[in-house]
C-alpha cells in the first residue's frame, strides 16, 4: 500500500503557537471568530471560561521561565480574553447579557 505524499509542513513547536493556539479556540468559545468546523459563529461562554482559566494557569506555571516576546503574549492574549469574556458574561442595562 502505497503512502500519498502530503505537501503539509506542520509548523515547529514552540510555546507561541501553543498559547495562539488556545487563544484562538477561546475567541471561537467567545464567538468572534466562526467555528471552522462549521463555518457558524457559535458562543460557549463555559468552554471560553475553560480555555481562558487553562491559559492563565500557564501564565501562573512558567512565570520566570519565559523569553520577554513570550511572556507578552501571554500577558496580551490573556488581559484581550479576559475583557472580551467580561463583556459577554456580564449583564447589560437591561439585566441581559452582551453579545
């Protein structure tokens, strides 16, 4: 049985893509981005919870053991996350939440 060729090169690892990564899967939690798999914008305000708290445990475990561009990142990632859950969890003027 004979392998196809695949053309895709994943990228190196390394601890920016990890953290993009999970960000990305959090702003589709979110609802800002539309989920690839469906191509629908969909909101799981517990997913992103999850996602972000999972992040920020990784902010926690790696203190000090960061390059300074990666601990940006972080720190970046996590404070945009952060506002962006705030507004869609909290209620509005009318006791609704924010979309």
């Amino acid at each position: 049985m004979e392998e196809k060729k695949n053309d895709f090169v994943p990228p190196i690892p390394d601890f920016s893509f990890f953290i993009t990564t999970l960000s990305l899967q959090a702003s589709i939690a979110l609802g800002q981005i539309a989920n690839p798999a469906t191509n629908k914008t969909e909101q799981d305000l517990v997913q992103a919870k999850f996602l972000i708290d999972t992040i920020g445990m990784l902010e926690d475990k790696t203190k000090g053991n960061l390059k300074p561009e990666e601990s940006k990142l972080l720190e970046n990632l996590l404070y945009e996350l952060r506002s962006v859950y705030l507004s869609k969890s909290t209620p509005g003027p009318k006791g609704e939440k924010n979309d």
